[in-house]
C-alpha cells in the first residue's frame, strides 16, 4: 500500500494543532504517511483524508467558497475520501444548521453528512468544559472531550451512527467515511480518534488500489 496522505484544512482554526494530533497518531499507529496543510485545490486533490478543524465555521465556509476549495472537497467526499470535520468542521459537513441564539445562519456548507447541527448549543467561551465520554468505537477507556463554544448534533439521517453521547446530547457520529464530533480531540494527548480516522483512511486507499 502507498503512503498515505493526510490533509489538515488550513484556512482558519486549530490548524497546527490536528498537524501535531495526526502526526502523533501516526507515529503511533506506526504508517508511512505525510501530513499536509491543505490550502489549495491542488491540495485537496492531493490527499487521501481530510480534517476540517474547529474555528469559526462561517469564516472557513467563507474562503474555501471563495479559494474553490469547498466545492473541491465536497467532490472528493462523494467519491469516498474520508472527512473528519470537529466542532466547526462537523458544522460544514452538515445538511443543516443554525444558531441557538440568532437561528438560521446561511453560511456556506459543505452539506454531505445527514444530521442538522445546533451551533454553540453548550454556551459561549466562557462556558467551556471538559467531560469524560464512552466512545465504545475506540475502546473501553473513555476519551476526555473538549468543548468550546461546541455544537450539538440535534438530528441525524438513518445512515448516520451514532458514536457518543453527553447525557442525552449526540456529540460524535460517523456516516460512511466521515467522522463529525462537536468537541476537540486535537486539544488532548489522546490520539485515538485521529488514529481511527487514519486506519478508515487506510481501508480507502486499499479499496482504491483493489479496484
């Protein structure tokens, strides 16, 4: 199998963080790889995963509208390249969403995953938290979720999984080969999220190659 290529958007957010993240669980996961930060069409092209950071989800909408690199990754999406949006990424992934306070946003979106996502559904900055989550998908342990300024994922469509929960509250679920959580899993020394992206990324390139 080739080395792979994973891609980290890079036009707004904790962009240097999910490079470290990824090349940590990369490191971990012990695969030849490279890590991009992803800024062109070029770019998009040239990966085999893509991470959508956290941030502020309308301004990312924005400029990749804008560079063309939206439309770009959405192509790549429908032809099975595998996504993991987090926090503002999970917001561009979705069909739908809207703001707690203001309501409905417009902003651009990607609108590939199937579930319609509440923005800042925990509070503001101020009301930031940490809290233990059961994520069966990535084993026994639990995984410590960061939440800034968060969303929530209010529905979802009946191809979307559900991979954890904040009491009654769906935080993480998966749809084909996307990956969309509301918390940071790049703000802990916790690689196993990144690492169960990378092993769907993995399962991708050999489908590819065994076409």
């Amino acid at each position: 199998m080739k080395d792979l290529t994973i891609g980290v958007l890079g036009l707004q957010g904790d962009i240097e963080e999910h490079l470290a993240a990824t090349s940590l669980a990369l490191k971990n996961t012990d695969v030849k790889s490279n890590v991009l930060w992803v800024k062109t069409v070029e770019d998009v092209h040239a990966v085999d995963g893509l991470i959508i950071p956290g941030g502020e989800s309308t301004v990312m909408g924005e400029f990749s509208s804008l560079n063309q690199t939206m439309q770009a990754i959405k192509q790549r999406i429908y032809g099975g390249m595998p996504v993991l949006g987090t926090c503002a990424g999970l917001i561009l992934l979705a069909k739908k969403a809207y703001d707690r306070v203001v309501g409905e946003t417009n902003q651009p979106l990607l609108s590939v995953m199937d579930v319609v996502v509440e923005r800042n559904a925990f509070g503001r900055q101020r009301e930031s938290f940490e809290a233990d989550l059961e994520i069966p998908a990535l084993g026994e342990k639990s995984f410590r979720g960061v939440f800034i300024r968060s969303p929530a994922i209010r529905e979802t469509g009946p191809q979307v999984e559900l991979l954890s929960k904040l009491n009654d509250v769906t935080v993480a679920v998966q749809q084909h080969n996307m990956i969309g959580t509301a918390f940071h899993p790049e703000l802990t020394e916790d690689t196993r999220l990144h690492q169960f992206f990378i092993n769907i990324v993995r399962q991708y390139i050999k489908m590819s190659e065994n076409r």
